[in-house]
C-alpha cells in the first residue's frame, strides 16, 4: 500500500474527509523522493560518500581493465556516449551468441505458451525463471563477457553492477487506461543509486519494421531538449512534436539475435507499440553506475575479477 493509500485509509477509519491539501502534499512528497524527483541527486552523493571505498576500487579496475581497449570496442563506447545507443552484435562472442539463440528456440518460445501477462504492464509476459539467475547459465555468461563488460567499464569510467534482468515477450494488448501503457510513452529510467544505467538488449526475434514495437529513442542530444516537469514522468508524442523533435525519432530495427547497448537514463525512449498478430522478445540486461539492491545472482561457477565484482554488491 502507497503512503497515499495509508492516509486514504487512515482518513476514512477515523471518520474525517481527506482534504484535497493533504493529498495533494502527500503526491508532492512522492514525487520529490521517486526514482525521477530531485532528490535522485541527494543519493548519489550519499552512495558516493557512504560507499567511497568500493567507489574508488571500481574506478581503478575499470582504468586497469579497459586499457588495452580493443579499437572498435573503443568506437562503439564513443558512440554509446555521444548518441546514448550502438549496435554491438560484431563485438560479442559468436559462440555465445548462438547459444543463446538456442536457448530461445529449445526453452523460451516453449515458456511463452504458458506465459502471464504483467500486472503493470499488460502487454509485457515475462519468460524468465528462477533457474537463470545462476552464472552457469547461458544468460549470465553472455551477459559476463569481457566484450560486454569492457564496454560499460570504459563507458561509466567505473566497473559496473548487473541488475536483475529481464526476458520479456511484448504482444498486441488493446489497452484502455492511459496508466496501464507505461513503457510505451516516452521516459527515461532511472536507478535507485541515483547515478546513470545502460542496458544491453538482445532481440530474439526480427524487429525489421514498427510493427513489432522496436525500443524508440530520442539520441542525448535531442533527449535534452524534451520539455519536461521538474518531476520528469512519462509523455506523449504530441509533446516530442511540440518539441520540434519527432524528426530525430530513432527506431532501432534489426534480425533475430541483434545485440545492442543503449543508455536509457539519457536517452527518451519508448517501445512495445506492437501491431496485431506481431510480437517481440528481447532480452535486457541492465548495468548501474552505482547500486543499492539485494543480490540476486547465485554464483555457481569460480568467477575472477572484474565479473565477480559485476555481480557482487559489496566490495570484492
């Protein structure tokens, strides 16, 4: 139950009406603590200062492990960090990438014929199981790899934390309340440490047109122009054209197994706008600069440095 539930609650067990001043204080407060409000600069700094040591040591091995840095490894951070995307298929280990193609075809399509849709987002059907949060499963060493993990280090200037990821099959859902389209209007996503995230996405299927919902951005450059509240929260396309924006719209298309990376802190984005009788599956592996969750990987397999620190949330 929210805090505006709580005092909802509370008002009417104690017989008083819940004046529109208390309510509309009460959304205030939640929107300066969210994720989006302004105090998300309040806790980067504490998590900066709380964690310095962890802090520095994560800054060092991404200096020592990034120095050999592989050129066009090189190029695609640089375009990752100007235009806040870059196709990475060429970078990973073809291998691994072809493992996890079968992994989609003998496991998850078999998964989405008994797949739920999600509360929050009813076009989103999770295929993940408690069994792939292990490092001996292809996921994680896809996601481990030194390509992967180079790329982030080099980017953030710090070795990364991974957060939970997530496989999720997108469909056609006729959807009535505005509230229930959620990640199909444009946002950004921010992170519980306050400090910036970038994401590597798989698609498992052809996303060739706009008819399978691509994940849409708006390049930095164009994102920073987005006429926003001071409480950032999700908008329409109507504002990206009053914007004067819709130009620098940017689908991202490709094949089955397309690997890319993209900062959704940075970038407005939008996606799963799936036509009848299409879907999309992707798998999104996100990366915090700074994290304060549980731990979620269950480490079966000797790891070493810096994947162990990847994985772990405390020094390591």
């Amino acid at each position: 139950m929210t805090p505006v539930q709580l005092a909802k609650d509370l008002h009417r067990r104690m017989g008083y009406p819940l004046g529109k001043a208390h309510y509309r204080m009460q959304m205030l407060v939640n929107d300066i603590n969210g994720y989006g409000g302004p105090m998300r600069h309040v806790r980067k700094i504490a998590y900066k200062v709380k964690n310095l040591g962890d802090v520095m040591i994560r800054r060092k091995a991404a200096q020592e492990y990034t120095k050999d840095l592989k050129p066009s490894i090189a190029a695609r951070v640089k375009e990752l960090r100007k235009n806040g995307f870059a196709y990475f298929t060429e970078e990973v280990d073809p291998q691994l990438l072809a493992e996890l193609k079968s992994f989609y075809d003998e496991t998850l399509t078999k998964r989405s014929e008994v797949a739920t849709a999600s509360p929050s987002h009813p076009f989103f059907f999770s295929l993940m199981d408690d069994a792939d949060y292990k490092t001996d499963h292809i996921l994680l060493r896809f996601v481990l790899q030194e390509s992967i993990i180079k790329a982030v280090s080099a980017h953030f200037g710090s070795v990364p934390f991974l957060n939970p990821m997530g496989i999720q099959e997108s469909r056609h859902v006729k959807i009535e309340k505005k509230a229930l389209r959620a990640s199909q209007q444009w946002h950004l996503d921010y992170t519980t440490g306050g400090d910036e995230a970038v994401s590597a996405w798989v698609y498992f299927t052809d996303v060739p047109t706009v008819a399978q919902g691509p994940l849409t951005i708006l390049p930095v450059e164009a994102s920073r122009k987005v006429k926003n509240t001071f409480f950032p929260g999700r908008i329409e396309d109507e504002q990206i054209e009053q914007s004067e924006l819709a130009k620098d719209v940017q689908p991202i298309f490709g094949p089955k197994m397309t690997v890319f990376l993209v900062s959704t802190h940075r970038c407005y984005h939008m996606g799963s706008r799936v036509h009848e009788g299409e879907k999309r599956v992707v798998g999104i592996f996100p990366f915090y600069k700074a994290a304060d969750i549980d731990e979620f990987v269950k480490v079966t397999t000797p790891l070493e440095n810096p994947q162990k620190m990847v994985v772990s949330h405390i020094p390591a």
